[in-house]
C-alpha cells in the first residue's frame, strides 16, 4: 500500500513538473514569435523613415524645378501638392486591399515556422 501512495506522489509531481514546463514552452515560444513581428517592422520602419525622407528631398527638388519652370517659386509647390493630392485620391481607392496585405503580412510572420535547424 505504502508503494502504490509513493508511485501515485511520483505520478503528481511528474505531471505537475509538465503542465510547469509546458507552460514555460508556450510561454517561450510566444516571447519568440513576438520578438520576430517586432524585429521585422522596426527594421521596415527604418526603411520607410529612410525612404520618406528621400521622397521629402525630391519633392522639395521637385517644387523647386517646377516653380523655376512656371515662373513662381509657389506654382510649383501648388503642382507637387496636386500631384500627391491624385496620388492620395488613388490611395483612398485602394486602401482595402493595402490593409488587407498589411493584416496578411503580420499574421504570415506570427505563425511562419522557423527552420528548426537550432532544435
């Protein structure tokens, strides 16, 4: 009788050790994927600064040229201005399906596999 009360102690601490190291499991593993959306939008958000600074720089080259051209330096920044007022107008039409590829894309990278190589 006393070894049946020692096997069913062993048994619980047996089990209560796994549900403590399958919750540490899962815990990791969502500190993982966690880590991987972040790491790759802040790597996507020094691109995009990066890039907006450059579109910044060529507008105001833009205005400029334009403005030489028009005979009034404000002329060209009125048609750099219509000019991103067409482009906003096409992004307001297609903003949908740039949302949609933006929920895609963090969904992809919260459950894409790692190459298991490291386990």
């Amino acid at each position: 009788m006393k070894d049946k009360g020692i096997v069913i102690e062993r048994l619980i601490e047996k089990v209560e050790q796994y549900g403590k190291s399958t919750a540490e499991l899962y815990k990791l593993k969502a500190i993982d994927k966690v880590t991987d959306v972040f790491a790759s939008l802040a790597s996507r958000i020094v691109i995009f600064s990066v890039l907006a600074l450059f579109i910044l720089l060529i507008t105001v080259g833009l205005a400029f040229y334009f403005g030489e051209l028009l005979g009034a330096v404000y002329y060209g920044f009125f048609t750099v201005a219509g000019i991103y007022a067409f482009i906003a107008i096409l992004l307001l039409l297609i903003i949908t399906p740039l949302e949609n590829m933006f929920n895609n894309y963090i969904i992809n990278q919260i459950f894409k596999e790692k190459n298991d190589a490291s386990n």
